[in-house]
C-alpha cells in the first residue's frame, strides 16, 4: 500500500469517528467515536514516520495511545457513576455533573 492509501483509510477512520460523536446521543458510543478518531491520528502519525524513515511519528502515536488509555479509565469511570446515579447514560441531558 501507498501513503495515499493508509492517509485516506485515516480520514475515513476519523470521518466516521466525528459523524459518530456529533450524531450519537449515548455517551458511551460517543466515546468510542473519540477513540476511533484518536486511532486514525495515530494512522497517520505512523504512516508519514514510515515514509520519512524516522521513529518520531511512532513515539508520538505511542503517547497518544497512552493518554487515550488514561481517558477510557477516567470517561468509564465517570459513565459508570453516571448510569448509577441516573440509569442513563445520554448526552442530551446536560444537568448531570451539576451538584
């Protein structure tokens, strides 16, 4: 494959992701929409260090993906108290975290 090739699979990837967190109104699938795009960032990050001969773009794509792992805690933990506190997990309800 091409750079073309993987440089449009991440913008279809990413595409999708944000479709995903604008039309989505469970927070959780939302969330996997922000994971979707966070991985096709990390796509592209790749394939241009692969084309330049350089191992920035994997170093970086490898902290992305850590700090997309502290998010899926963090965001889990907070959806999970949510849903106990209110048995919904929708998005369209924005007095939730209001004390």
């Amino acid at each position: 494959m091409t750079l073309m090739h993987y440089l449009v699979l991440s913008s279809i990837l990413f595409t999708i992701g944000a479709v995903t967190v604008l039309t989505r109104r469970n927070a959780i699938l939302a969330f996997m929409g922000v994971e979707l795009m966070l991985n096709s960032c990390n796509l592209a990050l790749v394939t241009f260090s692969r084309v330049h001969g350089q191992l920035t773009g994997q170093v970086m794509a490898f902290y992305v993906m850590v700090v997309a792992a502290a998010e899926v805690v963090v965001g889990l933990a907070i959806i999970v108290s949510i849903y106990r506190a209110r048995r919904t997990v929708s998005v369209d309800e924005p007095s939730l975290l209001k004390g």
